[in-house]
C-alpha cells in the first residue's frame, strides 16, 4: 500500500493579499510566506466563499457555499446547519481514514475547536495578551485596539502556537498526520512588540486608496457588516 502523505494545514486569521508572494502592498514586509510560496504551489486567483470568519472557515471544512450551509455571520454554530449535520468536517473525513488528527489555536469560529478538533491542543491565550487600558486614542470598541504590547514575541499566543506544532511534528510519529495550526492574528485587536511597528514608521505609511460610492455594487447584508456600530469605528472616521 502506497504510503500516505501527511497534511498540514495552516490557518492566518483575516490575512488578505498584501503580501510580497501576491505583490500585494508595496511595504509589506512577508519573508516567511513568501519563502513558503516559493517552496510550492501558489494560487494566484483564490477567494474565500465569505469576508466574515465564521461563513468562510464553515465553507473550507465543510466543502459547503454559505448559500448551501446556512451560515453567512459569527453564529450559527456548525451543528445549528441541518446541512452541515449530514456532512463530514475536513478533521473529521481525515480521521475516518485512519489519519491522527490533531492542531492548536484558530481553526474553527469562536468555542466550536474543541467541539470538532480530536486532540486539540489549545489557544493559547487567543486574541490576547490584552493591556489593562486602551492604548490607542482613537474612537472606537476596544476590539480596535492596537499599539506596542506586549514586550516579547514569546508572549504572543501565535508564537506560542508555533513552537506547539514545532514539537509535536518533531514528537508526532503516527502516520498518515493530519494537523492544523491556526494563527490568530493579524486579526484584530493589533498588539505586537514594539520591534514590529519599527518595520513601519507612521510617517512612511501608504494608505489604500478610497473610491467614492465604492459599496453601490455591494449588498444591503455586506454594507450592514461593515458599519457594525458596537465593532468598529464609524466609516466616516475611518475615512477623515
């Protein structure tokens, strides 16, 4: 029998295409991606099946549309789809063929990884670490958050995810493997080291272009997400 191969999947919360590999922004700054894109096979024409993360993580591990699972925003849960019910998870399917399966960190939305990830080794702390007060002076929910926290990489969840799945691979011998490794960030809120945001003096900074009447072509559904008043600041500040 032919040997399998093992799998490992890795997820990067709310990462679009401004990376070096897409010629996506011009300062951005994506070694480690870049060099992984060189190592393979890079799709130049890839969209998710949703902008919000539930649908969109829903879509890849259930194979399903939005439109066919039911789940277009943070809720329902996966098991709330009469749909998705009837349906294999992609850890699930791998399982079922004799894979071990196992990961850390954001893979599926919200609670639902220790729901339907075997082995699940943790969060890590998730969206954290958070400061004790607001760092930045601009309007808007805490969520927005960003600046200079905390002091060291090693304190970051995602660092912290990595050197989990660096372990386990090296102590992993079960064979086939399936894994995956789900970073939090660049999700909001945005703290990192200060090291960081020396990369990208504030002076220096290129900002996307703004498109009068830019949302006409965009649904009533999609407008509403963007203008989610107890999320985000408003979309006039945004602009000024």
């Amino acid at each position: 029998m032919e040997k399998r191969p093992n799998v490992l999947l890795i997820s990067v919360d709310d990462l679009n295409d401004w990376i070096g590999c897409l010629g996506g922004h011009p300062q951005a700054k994506t070694p480690n991606i870049d060099r992984l894109a060189a190592r393979g096979v890079l799709f130049t024409n890839a969209h998710c099946q949703s902008p919000v993360c539930n649908p969109s993580r829903a879509s890849l591990m259930t194979s399903l549309y939005p439109s066919t699972s039911g789940i277009y925003f943070l809720n329902p849960d996966l098991s709330e789809s009469p749909v998705v019910r009837k349906n294999s998870l992609m850890p699930q399917r791998f399982q079922a063929e004799g894979y071990y399966v196992t990961g850390a960190g954001k893979l599926f939305h919200g609670n639902q990884n220790q729901k339907y990830l075997p082995n699940y080794g943790g969060s890590f702390g998730g969206f954290g670490p958070r400061p004790e007060k607001k760092i930045s002076p601009f309007p808007g929910h805490p969520l927005w958050d960003w600046g200079a926290y905390p002091e060291r990489d090693e304190q970051m969840p995602d660092h912290q995810i990595a050197n989990w799945a660096e372990d386990r691979l090296a102590q992993l011998k079960e064979q086939p493997l399936w894994m995956g490794v789900g970073f939090y960030r660049p999700h909001v809120p945005q703290f990192a080291p200060q090291k960081w945001f020396d990369l990208y003096p504030m002076n220096t900074l290129q900002l996307p272009k703004t498109i009068a009447g830019d949302l006409k072509d965009i649904s009533q559904y999609g407008i509403d997400i963007t203008r989610l008043k107890h999320v985000a600041p408003t979309h006039e500040w945004v602009l000024k």
